[in-house]
C-alpha cells in the first residue's frame, strides 16, 4: 500500500507541475501573439 500511495503522490505533484509549466508557457506564447500586431501597427503608425 505504501508504494501505491508514493506512486499517486509523485503522480499528482507531477500533473500539477506540468499543468503550471504547460499553463506558463501558453501564457508566454499568448503574450507573444498578442504582442506581435501591437508592434506592427505601432511601426506602421511612426512611418506615416
């Protein structure tokens, strides 16, 4: 029982850090993305 239970343990701490990592990186690539039209229409705006 023991074994089990460390293996459940292990298993959710690793979901839940996986979940935090997969969470941080689409809220980088998401800020990326938002962030990329910003700056274009910024650009576009000091050339004309």
């Amino acid at each position: 029982m023991k074994k089990t239970k460390k293996k459940k343990e292990d298993g959710f701490f690793k979901e839940v850090i996986a979940e935090i990592t997969s969470s941080f990186i689409f809220e980088v690539a998401w800020n990326i993305v938002m962030f990329i039209p910003r700056l274009l229409v910024r650009i576009i705006k000091e050339m004309w």
